[in-house]
C-alpha cells in the first residue's frame, strides 16, 4: 500500500483508541482520533478521509447515528464498526446501514489492519472503472450508475455487486462465491444484507427491460442480459 490513507476513528475510550491510533500509524495510515459521536462527524465534514472506524457505543452520539449521518454525506465511504456488542441485531443494523464491516472487542490490532486494507482494495482506491450495460453505466470513480434519465449514487457494496454481476452477466453466480468475492467470507448476515442490495440494484435497472436479476434459490443470482444488445463495455485506467 504505497498511498498513506486517511482514517477516521470515533473511540471514546481514550486508552483504547490512542493505542488503536498508535498502531495504525506504525502501519502507514493517517489517523484522526474523535471522542464522541459529534466531534467525529464535525471532523468528517472538516477533512477527507478514505475510511471510517466508528465505535458503536459512544456519548452524544453512537456509531449507528453517526454512520447514518456519514452515509447521507457520502454513500461510497468506507465504514467499519468496532463494538462490543455480538448480538445478532446489532449486526443486522450495522450491514443495513450499508458497513463494509466490523469488528467485535476485544481484538488483534493485526487483524484490524488486515480488515482495513481489504476494505481499502475492494474500495478499488485509485482505479478509474467504467462499465456500460444496455442503457446504463456503473462509474467506480463515484459508485454512481446512469441511466437515460436517471442517476443514482450506490454504496461501495452496491457498487461492487453490480460489477461483479455485469462481469460474469448470463452465468449463475453462486452466492457463496458472490459474498467471498465482494466480503472474504461467505456468512449468514452478510447474505441478508446481499439480498438488500440485490433488491435494490433491480429497482435501478427496471427501465431497462433488456436487462434483469434473477434469484436461483439456494443457488445465487444471474444477471440476464438481452445480447442483441452487445451494449457492454469495460474500461480501466490507472490514476497515478
């Protein structure tokens, strides 16, 4: 990772979060260090971050608050929560407000920065990609897919998911290798979160009626495309 990243992190723990902001910067990353809800959200409209670790449990503010909030700022922002919490609902919460991913107390401060660069990679920094398919095109340089007279703005995981289907259109995509593909691991919650996205990439391609989702159950999903209409194209290029 030769780019030094900038990292928002929202920990009141002031022990806790010094030595997360420590070791982060021991592993190359800029690190901005927020005590509550609301300093962190003062300071994500302030700078410009590649990725935001948010704590769950904090004081003016909490991590879902606040990751909603960042989320309204910028739908493509990388989140990931720290919490200390394993309950299946604040999972669920967490995926549905579109995390990349998070991470439960205590845990090994190596393990967090692998997490991170995972998400930072499938961010896809510093890759210019575009791909246009029937009366659409998915930009990566800002998560934003146009229609003829439309245009929305995804989330990194959308976005994602939409690349991969648009790469692999007309083949059955299994779902576990959807969920290892755009996550690392193939989990129960993070299928259910896939089938949000899902839901929600069908209603933005619904004008287009050449083009279509379709759901095998217990098997994955295929993007069936109309191939009188070659209207595919790919074109990546390297910021430097």
């Amino acid at each position: 990772m030769n780019k030094m990243y900038n990292i928002l992190l929202a920990e009141d723990d002031i022990d806790l979060g010094t030595v997360i902001q420590q070791y982060l910067i021991m592993n190359g990353f800029r690190v901005s260090l927020a005590r509550d809800g609301a300093d962190a959200f003062q300071q994500f409209r302030s700078g410009k971050f590649d990725i935001c670790l948010l704590d769950v449990m904090m004081p003016v503010m909490d991590g879902f608050i606040l990751g909603h909030k960042i989320r309204m700022e910028n739908s493509a922002m990388p989140i990931m929560f720290l919490t200390a919490k394993s309950m299946k609902e604040d999972r669920i919460a967490g995926l549905k407000l579109g995390a990349d991913d998070y991470i439960t107390k205590p845990f090994d401060p190596e393990e967090l920065v692998l997490r991170i660069r995972n998400i930072l990679k499938r961010a896809g920094k510093g890759n210019l990609m575009e791909y246009e398919i029937g009366d659409f095109t998915l930009d990566f340089r800002t998560y934003t897919i146009r229609g003829k007279d439309s245009s929305s703005t995804l989330t990194e995981r959308e976005a994602l998911v939409l690349k991969y289907l648009i790469e692999n259109r007309n083949k059955v995509v299994p779902r576990k290798d959807l969920l290892l593909a755009i996550w690392g691991v193939n989990d129960y919650f993070l299928g259910r979160s896939l089938d949000v996205f899902i839901s929600r990439l069908r209603k933005l391609l619904l004008s287009d009626p050449r083009i279509k989702i379709e759901a095998l159950r217990g098997i994955g999903f295929s993007l069936k495309v109309d191939m009188q209409d070659e209207g595919f194209r790919s074109s990546i290029s390297t910021d430097h």
